[in-house]
C-alpha cells in the first residue's frame, strides 16, 4: 500500500439502501436488506470498485433524503456499457439513498474520494480496457418470452409458453460467446416492449424481438431489469470497444488479434473475471472455503 493510502482514513456510509466503503484504493459498494432496494442490486451483489475506475462523485441533498452518486470513466464497467444509461435510477448501483441525518458522512466520504482522485492524478476519460469484471458467472434469468443462461462461454436461449410461435419453433439457442457480435439490453418503456438482443457475427436481422431467435422479449416486468446482468456479462467477454478489431484498420488489427485471429484479452480483466467466477463457486458450494482460499492465491499471484 502507497504512503498516500495509509495518510488516508477510511470513510464508511451505512443506510437502509446499502453500505459504501471507501479506503484510499477504491470503493465497496454493498446493496442493502430493505424491501425498497431493487431486485438487480441484490443479484448483483457487491462490486469493487477501483480508484482508477472513477470519474467522479457528487451528494445531492433533499429535502427529507440526499443522493451518493458515483460517475465512472467511459469503458470501465461492463453493466454500463451493456445498458447506454437505460437503467432505472432504482437499480443503479452506483447511487445510494442517504438519510438526511447522515449527510455530513456523506459529504466526508465525497471528499475522501475526491482527494484521492486528485492525489492519484486519475484521469476522468474514457479507458481502453475494463477495470469492473462483469456480474459473477454462472447466471439464468427468466423473463419475458424466455430463460437466457450464461457460462461465461455459451448463451443458451429457451423460450416459453408466451414466446411467438414462429420463434419458438426453431427450438433453443445456444451461441458461442466468439460467434456475438455485439449485445444489447433495452427495458420496456410505456407501451414498447423492451429485449435482450444478440447480435451474431454473419447472420445479421431486421426482425422485432418477437421473433427473432437470438433475442428475448421483455414486457416490464419485475425480473425485466435481471436480463441486464446477462448482457452485462456477455459483455464483459466481447472486444473492448476502445479495442474492437472490426473498427481499426488492417495492421493495427493484426497487433491486437491472437493466432486464432481473435483479439487478445488483457490478462488483467481476465484475472479479475476469474476472481468473480470463484467467488460464486464457493457461494453455491461448488468449492470449499480451503479450496477457494487456494485457488484465490493462485490468481492474485499472477495478477
């Protein structure tokens, strides 16, 4: 830890909403218990939030409740660039409710932040790479005319009883995270439905998400915004679009691409997407508190 970062004290907000807690290297936001808190934020869990990931941060007083809000640099955060702005301000996690009897622990966490910004001379433009690893993956989400299930490889597609027959006929759909070429996640607003869209490398669609069968209809429903962690994740795993081959020329193309042709991730994220992924198996049961101890280690050591 840098001699800055012990000058530091840490700065701690608790309320109903959630909990933020900041300690000189970044941010751990952790979504509250309370019935108001959305269903997103709670699948979502905690995020970790690098110093280097932040743009900046503000504290809006009201009259009875005040507002944290944590602006992140353009390309940090997969859920963002997933979601264009569209999420509802009740399931964004980087926002917190502040009751007004804590404001002044707000505005003290506000300036920890901000001086450590300036202190780390950290830029406010856009970053070429992911500095957020995604949602934790395995996740299935049912919703609309369907359930999208992701491995962090394969996005499986199965439709129900309410999907469009014509689409439902074609059967599920799995697709191979190299064969998307883009994703896209837009809530239902008035009376437009809204969809999880997969974009697939050839096979381009001028079809409503009614019935295309790379697509899941959504029609404003509770579960709705959940599809947004699956585009989140999906997203996380595409070329960076500060890196995305199909948008440089040629030879610089070739610099950024693998032997198979595929752009090269950075081990960074990968590593971090890795950290996650152990994380959920050992919620789930999958590894022991020993098991994911050492597999953590092993990661970090490379990182």
């Amino acid at each position: 830890m840098t001699a800055r970062c012990q000058n530091l004290s840490m700065a701690e907000i608790i309320q109903k909403d959630g909990t933020w807690v900041f300690d000189g290297d970044g941010l751990r936001l952790t979504p509250g218990h309370d019935k108001n808190v959305s269903l997103l934020r709670k699948e979502l869990g905690e995020l970790a939030v690098p110093l280097q990931a932040l743009a900046g941060v503000s504290f809006e007083q009201g009259r009875k409740s005040g507002r944290l809000r944590l602006r992140l640099r353009d390309g940090a955060d997969p859920l963002l660039r997933a979601t264009g702005g569209k999420l509802a301000e009740t399931d964004d996690p980087y926002q917190l409710n502040v009751e007004s009897d804590r404001y002044g622990v707000a505005e003290y966490l506000v300036d920890e932040v901000r001086n450590a910004l300036l202190l780390d001379e950290v830029p406010s433009g856009a970053v070429d790479r992911y500095l957020l690893p995604g949602p934790a993956v395995p996740l299935s989400v049912s919703a609309g005319d369907g359930t999208a299930t992701f491995d962090g490889e394969h996005v499986r597609l199965e439709w129900n009883w309410k999907t469009e027959d014509a689409k439902a006929a074609a059967g599920p759909r799995s697709l191979a995270v190299g064969d998307i070429a883009a994703v896209e996640w837009h809530p239902a607003v008035g009376l437009e439905n809204g969809y999880l869209r997969f974009g697939v490398r050839h096979a381009p669609t001028k079809a409503p998400p009614k019935y295309d069968p790379n697509s899941v209809e959504l029609w404003g429903f509770k579960k709705d915004p959940l599809m947004a962690l699956v585009a989140a994740a999906v997203q996380a795993r595409l070329p960076h679009p500060a890196t995305d081959v199909t948008d440089v020329p040629p030879q610089r193309r070739k610099e950024l691409a693998g032997p198979d042709g595929r752009p090269v991730e950075h081990d960074h994220d990968a590593q971090l997407r890795r950290l996650r992924e152990l994380g959920e198996l050992r919620r789930t049961g999958v590894l022991t508190d020993d098991e994911f101890a050492l597999a953590k280690q092993a990661v970090l050591k490379r990182m």
